[in-house]
C-alpha cells in the first residue's frame, strides 16, 4: 500500500476528473535552467504574470494525487497554457506541446494510490526583453492556467 502525502488531490476515474493540486511552483531563468528556485504554495492556477510581471524562463508546477486504481490508457490535459508545455508523470517523460491542444497520452503510468505529476511551463523571452512592437502590443497570459484534468483515454 502506497502512503498518502497530505493535500493530495484523490481522483476517480469517470469522464475528466479535475487534479486539483494543492501546486508547488518554482522558476528557472534561462540561464539557470534546469535549477529552479522560489517555491511558492498555490491552491488554484493563476497568471504568473500578475506574480512577477517580468518572468521569462521555465516555470515548475508539481502536484500529487491518488488514483483509486490504476488505469493502462490515460490522458492528460492541461487546459489552458501560456507557452509550451512539458508533462512528467511519476518520473517518466510524457512529452512537449508548442500550441494547443495541450493533451498527453500516460499509457501504463498512472497507478493506484499516489502519482505524481510535474509540469514545466517555458516562456519567450518578450517579458524580460521586450522589442520594440511588444511594448505596445496586449501581453497573453503566462503560465499554467488549466484546468488540469484526467480522463481514461479511448486509445493511445
């Protein structure tokens, strides 16, 4: 048996179930890529830009949730997403997406009690270095914005 870590999601599988975090975020510049620093706590997904306005990098997000059985044919989405996306479960590599839709098949991964789910958000860098044009232009939204959901997947 798989202990529980507290402030996990607990999910049943049906049509998408949401994994609801609690999250833990941390923040890598391109430069100090793939170190990341700055833990923050977050109960629900929002725009890292109304955090730090002038962020360019990678941008971590972990949750942990417990599955009430294990499934061979899963999918993972992440909703909404400002940037590209790049999609660990429990350790293993789900792949990267550059537009939507962000959606990863996890086939065999996902197990019954606890998983664990690690999202890597990329930016450019027109925050940190704006051109001349951006400065002008409406910023979109950085970040993971979700919602994150897991659905059984009619086939891989």
């Amino acid at each position: 048996m798989v202990p529980e870590r507290p402030h996990a999601s607990a999910i049943r599988f049906g049509a998408a179930a949401p994994i609801a975090g609690p999250w833990r975020i941390s923040f890598a510049s391109a430069a100090d890529y793939p170190v990341f620093a700055g833990e923050i706590g977050m109960d629900e997904l929002v725009d890292v830009s109304t955090l730090r306005p002038s962020f360019a990098g990678s941008i971590r997000y972990e949750a942990d949730f417990v599955l009430d059985s294990a499934t061979e044919s899963a999918l993972v989405d992440l909703g909404s997403v400002g940037e590209t996306a790049e999609v660990f479960v429990n350790g293993e590599r789900l792949g990267l997406r550059i537009c939507p839709p962000y959606r990863f098949g996890a086939a065999g991964l996902l197990r019954a009690g606890m998983n664990h789910i690690c999202i890597e958000i990329t930016t450019t860098l027109v925050r940190e270095t704006p051109d001349p044009i951006s400065l002008y232009m409406a910023m979109e939204p950085v970040g993971l914005l979700g919602p994150v959901s897991l659905s059984r997947a009619m086939s891989e």
